[in-house]
C-alpha cells in the first residue's frame, strides 16, 4: 500500500525527495525571480477562479438539486436567488473562462 512504502523510506530517502520537490523551484526563483512570480500570479488565478467561482455554484446545485434524482422542476432545497440549472452552468462556464 502507499502508506506502508512511505512509511518505509529511509530518512536519505526521504531527504532526497525533499531536495527534489524544493530545490527546482528554488533554482528558478533565485535565477529570475519574475519568472517565479509570473507563475504564481497565474497559480493563484486559477486557484481563487475555483474557489469562488466553481465551488460555490456547484454547492448550490448540489444543495438545490441533491444527487441527481431530483425531476427537472423539483428541488431538494427552496432556491434563495432566482435562476436555476441554466443559471448555475452559466455561472461555471462563465468562472472557468
């Protein structure tokens, strides 16, 4: 299992995999540090467009409509804004791009 081979690693091992993860990027943000910037700018952008535009449309379909089952024109939960799938998608699409 995964766990038991992480559990397994020597503290070499685990040194080497620390070094590995830490020290690329390290290289390119002391080689030119606008480069490592520029990519977290653009980590950040996605990151934050998920968090609160995906996410929070999808709790709202997941809380109006539950698992699925629901007919078109049932919901599990009161809508407390107007719209409704068609919203939720436009709103999805609309913070993925």
């Amino acid at each position: 299992e995964e766990g038991d081979a992480a559990a397994r690693r020597t503290p070499q091992q685990r040194a080497l995999l620390t070094a590995l993860a830490l020290l690329p990027p390290l290289g390119f943000a002391l080689s030119d540090p606008s480069i490592f910037f520029s990519a977290l700018d653009n980590a950040g952008t996605y990151g934050i467009l998920t968090l609160f535009g995906i996410i929070p449309a999808a709790m709202a379909w997941a809380q109006r409509y539950g698992d699925g089952d629901a007919e078109p024109g049932d919901a599990v939960a009161p809508a407390a804004l107007p719209g409704g799938r068609a919203t939720l998608v436009a709103m999805i699409v609309a913070a993925g791009a």
